[in-house]
C-alpha cells in the first residue's frame, strides 16, 4: 500500500502504467502542508474506472502546474488489485475478497482488505476533509446520478452542477456512509462503466467539484432544478426465472422489451409496456401491474433507475430499482 504526500514523477505515465505502479490500495496528497479539503476516491469497484482516468488525468494536470489547487486534495485508489486483474477493468472485485463497498461498517471476512479499509479510514478522520466524493460507473446505461446518504442542502447545490438526479438512500456499510458520520460525502455514478462519455463527465465533475470547494479558481453555475429520488425498492427475479428480451411475447416466465436500459431517470406514461409475465407473480413491484400478461406501468408517480439488460446481474442481483421522486428548483 503506498501512501505518498506529494504527485509522483510516474504520474506522467499512461493511464494503466501508472495503475500498474500504485499496485495496489493507494493514497496521494497533492501536498502536505495542511489537511485535505476535499477528498476523492475512485476504483471501489475495480470494473468501474471513470473515476480513475479523471483522476490520473487531473493529477497530471496538477504536476505539470496546469491546475494550481489552493489547499491539498487526497486521492485514494481503493481497489487496485481487482482493477489490474486481466483483463483490465473488468472485475468489481477478486475472489479472495468481498465487495469492497460493503465493509466500512462492519469489518470484512479477508484480513488483508479489512487492514487497507482501516488505513482509509484512519486518512479520513485525520485528514478532516470538508467533502468526500467517491466515483463509480454503473453496468447498466444510466445519466449519471449521484447517490446521497444525507440531503443536507450544500450537496443538493453542488450536485446540481453535475447531473439532474440525486438518489438519497443510506447504503449501510458504503464507504460514502462512513465518510458521511465526518464530512458530506457522496457517491458519483459517471454513467456506464465502458463509456468514454463516463470517463468525460467524471473529469468535469472532478474540476467543477474542486471550484465549487473552493479548492481551484473558476466558475460554475448551479443547477435550475434536481430531481431527489427516494424510497428506493429492488425489483428483483424468482431464482429460475426464465426470460428473454424481445419486442413479443416468446413465452419464457418473464420477456423484457429490449432496450429497457433507455427507462432509466424518465417519468414513463400510465401503461408503458415492460414486457410479458407469462408465470403470474414472478414481477413483484408497487408501480407495475400486469394485464393481459402484458406488465405495464400504473399511475403512480415513480421512476426506474440502473434497471438493466445484463443477465448476469439480473440473475444474481437486480434487474432494476424503483424511487418515487421530488423536484427541487434553485
Ligand atoms: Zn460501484
């Protein structure tokens, strides 16, 4: 693990070279003298590398003094050792691991990873942050949101400058959950994981969040409106669920209209057509129903978001997640 108070030379190679360097779990503080202002972290997930490429880049930037930052940053790299795994970005975690977001409460079963939370969050308390944004991609295609513990207003303000959609919901064991008990904190989901669009918006958010901190000089303009997304409910599959995604009806248990992915963040009419159920009782959600064996939206105000069109996920986790939602207007 290294834990370095000042940029590295080796910041000005490539992207995964200078990953390959780290390593494994890594701290940098852009200087020593104070505390950290703001604190990011990136590559919780080792799939989920938005985050990381905006850092490099924004460290870079920063050693060749094309960025000038008026108090230190901290930037951790969390999960290392997954991202490197071959081939590159493509492992959320290792096997002898646990998901690294699920441990910052509750200590882990793999003494390794429960010592590299612990030196975490040992820099966190330390360093005193006033924020903490910790940056993830999502499997499915999504806008980018930002997921929230709290709804203090200081991050309502400053997440109107990156996306229009703020999730509140507690996430226990998170490392934004932890952060949350010492400073704001939330968590940024630039988009999908293998999208240069993702890696674009996570280094924009990344200057914007610095100028808003007050951290490097420049302007932004908040938001006019936001929409805060709450009470949050998985929508999830029996096991042994057949299904199938087309645009008929092809009589597995559960067929999904294709494209699914583009009802993510959108008020949907009363009636819009998700797909057939041919096994009653197989969708379970307050703001579906089926008629006809088709499974349609009801009038209830809701939105989906991260519903998803990979079968690995919707068979071992989710195939989506409804919120109901308010709108916030500066
Ligand atoms: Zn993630």
């Amino acid at each position: 693990m290294k834990i370095l108070k000042e940029i590295p030379e080796e910041v000005n190679k490539k992207p995964i070279d200078f990953l390959k360097w780290l390593g494994d779990t890594s701290i940098i503080k852009t200087s020593e003298e104070e505390n950290s202002e703001v604190i990011i972290s990136c590559l919780v997930h080792g799939m989920e590398p938005s985050g990381y490429y905006a850092t490099h880049k924004f460290l870079k930037k920063i050693k060749h003094e094309e960025i000038r930052l008026k108090k230190p940053v901290s930037f951790i790299f969390v999960n290392v050792k997954a991202a490197l795994k071959k081939p590159y970005f493509t492992h959320r975690f290792l096997k002898d691991q646990m998901d690294m977001n699920r441990i910052w409460v509750d200590t882990g079963e793999f003494e390794r990873q429960n010592f590299k939370v612990f030196k975490i969050k040992e820099h966190i308390i330390n360093e005193k942050p006033k924020l903490l944004v910790d940056f993830h991609n999502t499997s499915a295609k999504n806008p980018a949101f930002i997921v929230s513990p709290t709804n203090n207003l200081n991050t309502i303000k400053l997440a109107s400058t990156l996306v229009k959609n703020v999730i509140q919901i507690e996430w226990l064991g998170t490392l934004a959950k932890f952060a949350s008990n010492y400073c704001d904190s939330f968590v940024l989901e630039c988009g999908k994981y293998n999208s240069k669009k993702s890696h674009e918006m996570a280094y924009e958010a990344l200057e914007k969040i610095m100028i808003y901190q007050d951290v490097m000089d420049g302007k932004i303009n908040l938001g006019t409106e936001i929409l805060i997304s709450k009470n949050t409910q998985k929508i999830t599959l029996p096991d042994y669920t057949s299904f199938n995604f087309s645009k008929q009806n092809t009589g597995e248990d559960i067929v999904l209209m294709p494209g699914i992915e583009n009802y993510n963040f959108k008020e949907l009419k009363t009636g819009t057509i998700i797909g057939w159920e041919n096994k009653k009782g197989t969708i379970k959600s307050d703001f579906l129903e089926v008629k006809d064996g088709m499974i349609m939206t009801t009038d209830k105000e809701f939105m989906f978001n991260m519903l998803t069109d990979n079968t690995n996920i919707i068979r071992s986790d989710v195939l989506g997640y409804t919120t109901v939602f308010q709108k916030i207007r500066f």
